[in-house]
C-alpha cells in the first residue's frame, strides 16, 4: 500500500503547485467575459499555469496573476516595467473565442527576471479548449466539447469533463476524475490517477504509476515507470508496465495485463471475453466459481489444488483444460509460481 499511496502524491505534486498558483492572491488583471458568450478558449503562456473551469454561479471571467521567479512576488509597478520591456502579453475576444497569449521579447539567459504569467478563466460549461503552457500545470473543470492542452512544465489537474479530451505533459502527474467519453491522456513525467470515468480511455506514463479506480468503457493504460493499481472495472481493460507489479481487484471486464517488473494479482468477479495475463514475477489469480472456462496456464510452479469441476490435464508447470463445461479463453503466464483458487 505505501507504493500506490507515493505514487498518488507524486502524480498529485504538480497538480497541487497549480491549484495554489493565484490562489488567495490579488489578480494583477481581471477583464469580464459577461458579455462574450465565450464558446472556444485558446491560450499560449511559457512561464505560467491555465486554469478553465466552467462551474455555475462564476461570473465569466479571465484572471491573469502574475510572479516573479521562484514565485517572488512583484510589486505593480515592477510588473508593468517587465511586462513593457520583455513580454507581449494579448488578451481579446474575437467571434466568441477567447486568446490570451504571452510572448517573450528576449531569450532569458538570467532566469531571475522571468516571470510567471498564469491565467484562471471562467466561461459557460460548454466550452472548447486549446491551451499550451511550457512552465507551469493545467486544470479543467466542468467543461462539455473538445479540448486539447499540453504543458512540459507541470501536471494535469481534471474534473468533470465530457468530449473529446486530450491532454500531455512531460513534467508532472495527472489526476482524472468523474470524466468522459473519449479520454487520450499523456505523461513522461509522473503518475496517472483516474477514477470514476467512462468511455474510451487511453492512459500512458513512463515517469510514474497508474491508480485505476472505478472506470467503465475500454481502457488501454500503460507505465514503463512504476506499479499498476486497479478497484471496480468493468468493459475492457489492456494494461501493463515493465516497472512494477500489477494489483487488480473487483474485475469485472474482459482483461489483458502484462508486467516485466514483478508479480501480478488479480481478482475477478466476472469473466469478459477474454483473459490474458503475463508476469515476469509470480501470478496469483483469483476466478468466478461459476463461470465458463477455458485454461492454458504455465509457471515455474502451479498449485496443486485442482479445481472443481475441472476437466483436462493439470500438472507441475502447465495446465490445460476447462472448468465449469469451457468457454472465456484464460491464459496466464508466470516466470514465477501461480496460485489459482476460486472468489
């Protein structure tokens, strides 16, 4: 449990740095968007985080707050001379579609007269996005359409979207959650936690874990940099990792796992079309007593414990056959022991 417990505060680091950029400080501008009828946001930022939320009772609204380096606060005065000399900050509403973007007018060789330049904005829910940030997270909520957003300077923070989601970044973690129905997710920088999302999933990491927790539709989620968690699936789920082991529990989905890097448990409570396991480590399956089966398992060792109502060959390192009169294909393949018993 400590692994998947650092993995959450890892994948959630980044996302927190966000939430308190601009935080409970004065916004240097606020421009109104009450009048706009904003339907489309795109921002362009290099030193900042982007915040997009469409939740009822805010009046629409961009926020710009802005900092110096190591978040040094500046005074207004000290702002407008830098913003005057070094940047080309622009924010207009043009057809309903809402730009803020920021310039830099030099190459910083002296990284301490950089600023950061965030932007909190608050629109109708259903709003698309277009957002890039190379210093700093991205956080959504409550939004309805399509929206795209890359950041190499920080995490993923996302709540209550639905459409077509697509998000990277390669410096930090991503937090999903209570999300559809098309999500395309990217990190090399840290963890993913999803829970409570639907629909086409795709997860992919290879600086951290994943944490998978009650998700519904076809998930693909794969790491090259840590373990794999998974609680109350269901439809179609194709993980693996080659950086850590696998823990899946509550499966109820049609189920590929593969891990290179250490043991594989899982427990399934109903069987889909398919199952197919690998483990480089050992393999500790647990299986419906009365569902369909069809078994091709291999390991180093099997437990003798033959299962009722099994029917076929079942020896030291490799079991063929059926239970329950056949049906769902089950291959696992262990370098290590197997353990396979019934819920």
């Amino acid at each position: 449990m400590k692994t998947y417990l650092t993995l959450f505060i890892v994948a959630c680091q980044s996302v927190v740095a966000l939430a308190q950029d601009g935080r409970d400080k004065t916004p240097y501008l606020t421009k109104s968007l009450a009048n706009d009828a904003i339907s489309n946001v795109v921002v362009n930022t290099s030193g900042g985080g982007i915040s997009v939320s469409g939740r009822a009772g805010e009046s629409p609204r961009i926020e710009v707050y802005i900092r110096g380096n190591n978040d040094h606060e500046l005074s207004k005065a000290e702002i407008e001379k830098r913003l005057a000399e070094d940047y080309e900050m622009t924010i207009s509403v043009n057809g309903h579609e809402l730009t803020a973007t920021v310039k830099n007018r030099h190459n910083f060789s002296d990284g301490r007269n950089q600023m950061s330049i965030s932007f909190k904005i608050f629109v109708p829910e259903h709003v698309a996005t277009d957002l890039h940030t190379s210093g700093g997270g991205i956080e959504l909520d409550n939004l309805t359409g399509n929206e795209h957003f890359t950041t190499s300077g920080g995490g993923l923070a996302l709540d209550k979207l639905h459409g077509t989601i697509f998000g990277h970044t390669s410096g930090g973690g991503i937090e999903v959650a209570n999300s559809g129905s098309d999500l395309d997710l990217t990190t090399s920088g840290g963890g993913i936690v999803a829970k409570n999302c639907e629909g086409n999933i795709r997860l992919h990491t290879s600086g951290g874990g994943l944490i998978l927790e009650d998700l519904k539709g076809t998930i693909n989620a794969h790491t090259s940099g840590g373990g794999i968690e998974g609680n109350n699936i269901e439809g179609e789920l194709i993980t693996g990792t080659s950086g850590g082991g696998i823990d899946l529990k509550d499966m109820a989905c049609s189920l590929e796992a593969t891990t290179s890097g250490g043991d594989l448990r899982a427990e399934i409570k109903k069987v889909g079309k398919f199952m197919r396991l690998h483990a480089s480590g050992n393999i500790d399956l647990r299986i419906p007593a009365k569902e369909g089966l069809d078994l091709n398992l291999s390991a180093s060792n099997i437990n003798d414990n033959i299962l009722s109502g099994f029917n076929g060959q079942w020896e030291r390192r490799h079991v063929s056959g059926s239970v329950n009169g056949g049906g769902v294909p089950v291959e696992a393949h262990a370098s290590g022991d197997m353990d396979i018993k019934y819920n």
